[in-house]
C-alpha cells in the first residue's frame, strides 16, 4: 500500500453516468497514466455523493475540492490543478455556486410550508427555483425529500427531510 499526493474520486452512479461520468473517469485515468504521475495521482470511480442533479462531480483530495458538470474537455484543466496548479474555479461547486444557492432557496421555502407541499406544488415550486419534477424525484429518492400524507387532511404532501435541513439550513 502506499499514499498518493491527490485522490480523485469520480461519481459513476446512475445520475452522474447518464451524464457522461464513465468517460471522465476513463479519460482522466488515462490522463494520469500519459503523464506518468499515476504514483501521486489515485483516480476511482465511486457511488453517489448526493449531488445528482449537478454532475457529473468529481471529489479531489486532500485539497476538498468538489468539480460539477464535469466533461472530459474540462480534464485539461483539471490536470493542471492535479499536478499542482490552481483549482478550476469555474468547476468548484460550493456553498455560494449557483446550483447550490438554488437549491437552498427551494429548500428555504419548502420548509416554511408547515405541512409540507402538496406535490403539484413542490413542482411549482421548484420550477421557479430553476428545477423540474425530475429534480424532485431524484431528491426524494436521495432522502432530501419525502412523501408523507399530512397529519389532517391525509393527502399526500412532499416534506423537506432532516437531512435536507442540515444542509441546506443557514
Ligand atoms: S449520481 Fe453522482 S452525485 Fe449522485
């Protein structure tokens, strides 16, 4: 066994696939191998990190650094950042990206919904948030969301789950 400088790993779970993550990862491995640095450069694929809606993601460490929308023109770059040089700043998704900052905004006012959100609703609002019904499925599936009747009425509602809150709560 030994310690390698950087260890990158690439999503390949369903979302991230979909969306092209297999051929990063193979690319990018392939990178390392040209260049020779696959001593200080680990690359593995792994499972998802719960950020579906935004891959395909990418997880750099030690340096923390989390790279969305991930294609394999981008991996240029990203060997530069591997082999030392600056993060790929328009890539880094963080508490301020756009994404994210979306995201928060629908959990935000999900979670003012006492009750929960009718799911006809959820759909709306997530639509103005810059998000589909898929978007809401896949969160729901990811445990961000869940459907559960409201404790009067019985109908089912779309509530915002603890780990939901934990994350996207200021
Ligand atoms: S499938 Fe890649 S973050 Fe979920």
């Amino acid at each position: 066994m030994y310690w390698t400088k950087k260890h990158v790993m690439v999503c390949t779970a369903v979302h991230c696939n979909q969306k092209g993550a297999m051929d990063v990862a193979g690319r990018l491995r392939l990178a390392v191998l040209r260049k020779g640095v696959d001593a200080d450069i680990l690359v593995n694929n792994c499972g998802t990190i719960d950020l579906c809606d935004c891959g395909p993601n990418i997880v750099v460490y030690p340096d923390n650094v989390i790279y969305n929308g991930v294609t394999v023109k981008d991996i240029p770059e990203i060997m530069t950042h591997l082999e030392g040089g600056p993060v790929v700043e328009r890539l880094v998704l963080s508490a301020t990206s756009e994404d994210e900052v979306r995201r928060k905004g629908y959990y935000a006012e999900a979670l003012s919904r006492e009750g929960g959100l009718p799911p006809d609703e959820a759909d709306a609002l997530a639509a103005t948030h810059g998000f589909d019904d898929q978007w809401i499925a896949e969160q729901l599936r990811r445990g961000f969301m869940a459907r559960k009747p409201h404790p009067d009425s019985g109908e089912d509602r779309i509530q915002v789950t603890k780990k939901a809150k934990d994350r996207y709560s200021p």
